[in-house]
C-alpha cells in the first residue's frame, strides 16, 4: 500500500513516514520545505513543491496510481504567528486545502486523513472536551483547522470523498530512533521553549499564570509523537471499516492533563540538571487548553497511547541533543 503525505518532511509528516516504513506502508511525500527539512526525505519517495500545485498532485498520481489514501499534514501551525498574519494562515491552510482537495478528487482519490487540532475546542468546566464538546477557536490557527474541518465535511457529502479529521491535542517526543523530530530552531510550544531555555542555562518562561487551572498555568493533553505516529497507522489500516458516513471526528490525545507547572517539574524530573522557571502574561492567541475525555480513539481506532510524558520529555531531550547533527543546513 501507498499513502500520500503532505507535509512530509514536517515534524509529524515525517514521523508518521516513518512509522509508515515500520509497518510495510510505502510512504510518498510532498512538502515546499517552507518549514519542513529535506534531510526528513532521505530514502523517502519525495516531490518537492506546494500542495497547490494542481500539476505536480497529477504528476505524483500518475507516476504512483496506487496511492490509496492521503494525510494531509501540511500547515502553517504557530498561534502567534497567525494573529499577526490571519491572511497569510487562511491562504496556506484553508485556501491550499481546497486547492489540494480538488486535485485528489480529479485524480479519483477517495480517502483522505486530515490533520486536525484540538484547540477548535471549548472546554468543559474541568478543561476536558469530547468530539461532541462545542467548537470555540480562539486563534486564527485554530479557526483554519475548524473552517477546514466543517469545509471537508461538506464536499465529502457531495462528491466521492471520504474523510477522517484526527484532532490532535500536544505532540511532544521523537521517533524513538531518532530519524525524525522537531526540525524548528524557534519552538512555540511549552517543551519546546523549557527545552531551548535549558540548553542556553536561561528561566523558563511561564507565559500566563491567571488561567483558571488547579495552579493558574494552561492545561495540554501531551502525546508521544510516535504514538500520535501509531493513531495513523491505525486510521490507515482501518479506514473502510470507520467511515461508514462521508466524514468523521476522532480525538487523539492521551486522556491527562498537564498544566505547564506540572510539565516544568516534570522536566526537572528526566532533564540532568535543574530548570528554572519565571512567569509573565500570556501571549497573543494563548487559551487555558483542554484534554480528552473521548473513548472514540480506542474504539474505533483500537488504538491507545503507549508513551508517558516523561517519556516525550526524554525523548525530546535526546533529540535536541543530535539535531544540528542530523539538520545539516542550520539557516533555520
């Protein structure tokens, strides 16, 4: 089996690829490296060019007929970044997915995976949310992934089209080989600002303490991203058997919540030496967060994760170490 992954030189694309190899599924990429790394596609079939470029999707299903479904992965995902550029985040995730879907469904695709979020969410009281919780984006980020959402739901319920929206709560981690991992030198999630901070010998920030969570700091469900790696592969194997209507919605995350205090110890816990931490406001686009409560996942997916968050910490810890090993280029 083949499967298409936009996005695949990306953090997830490329681990997802990999995960792919392990299970005997050949992986095809195509990613414009605005974000992503070529050194993710070594030995991987790989077309370099944007998702919008009607030519090169017909190119890369003539040339591999026997693609059988799609993951798309590739976005813009920085929450700060799209509240300075709201156009910028609507063009490359809501209008190149439109773009994109219009080349499958020429091209006779009929399955497609897309890659969702949970930050559409409104969060319960206890900051937890289902697939029925009520949608509330607060980020332009977040408002493409839920416009993209209810957008493929409709054309899969007026053209040969079938889609699974995965919604990811926090991927953290590396593929445990260490292929693949946060290819960015600039993070903007939590483990990953802890992480560049205690390489420099510098505080953590702790951006917003007034949330209204057990000790004031956000809340994240944090997954492995080999276990998130795992939820696709899953998705993939079991897709006929799922979609029985046009679309649907799966949450994937690991049932916890961490709040970022509790991430920082948790850091102190796995990292050799102590990190310290300092707090300020929140950011622009910055929400209390959730986790989920849905057993949908583990269902329908006979998927759970495997992973714990000491796990993530250490394995993304281990990956920092060999980055710039493995990033040859290090103008970004």
């Amino acid at each position: 089996m083949k499967v298409l992954i936009s996005g695949g030189a990306g953090f997830i694309g490329s681990t997802v690829a990999s995960a792919c190899l392990d299970a005997g599924i050949v992986p095809v990429l195509i990613d414009n490296l605005i974000t992503g790394r070529r050194e993710f596609t070594t030995g991987r079939i790989f077309y370099e060019g944007d998702i919008a470029d009607d030519r090169l999707v017909d190119t890369i299903f003539a040339e591999h007929p026997d693609i059988e479904v799609v993951i798309h992965c590739a976005a813009l995902i920085v929450v700060p970044d799209s509240v300075s550029d709201p156009r910028g985040y609507y063009e490359a995730n809501v209008v190149k997915t439109l773009r994109f879907v219009g080349s499958l469904i020429r091209n006779g695709c009929q399955k497609l995976i897309f890659s969702s979020s949970a930050s559409i969410y409104q969060p319960d009281a206890d900051f937890t949310v289902d697939e029925n919780s009520g949608i509330d984006p607060q980020s332009p980020y977040a408002r493409t992934k839920s416009v993209c959402e209810a957008m493929l739901a409709e054309i899969a319920a007026a053209e040969p089209l079938k889609v699974l929206s995965l919604r990811y709560f926090n991927p953290i981690g590396a593929d445990p080989e260490m292929r693949t991992g946060l290819q960015i030198r600039n993070p903007s999630h939590a483990l990953g600002k802890m992480i560049q901070a205690w390489e420099a010998g510098e505080p953590f920030t702790i951006t917003g303490t007034d949330f209204p969570t057990r000790d004031g700091s956000g809340i994240r469900d944090y997954i492995h991203v080999w276990d998130l790696a795992g939820a696709h592969i899953a998705a993939v194997s079991r897709f006929d058997a799922l979609l029985r209507e046009p679309s649907l919605v799966i949450n994937v995350g690991t049932g916890t919540g961490t709040t970022v205090r509790e991430l920082l110890d948790a850091f102190n816990q796995v990292a050799p030496t102590p990190l310290a931490g300092i707090e300020t406001d929140r950011r622009p686009g910055d929400v209390v967060g959730a986790f989920t409560r849905s057993e949908r996942a583990r269902e329908l997916l006979e998927w759970k994760p495997r992973y714990s968050l000491a796990e993530g910490i250490a394995h993304s810890l281990a990956w920092a170490k060999i980055r710039n090993e493995r990033l040859f280029s290090e103008s970004r």
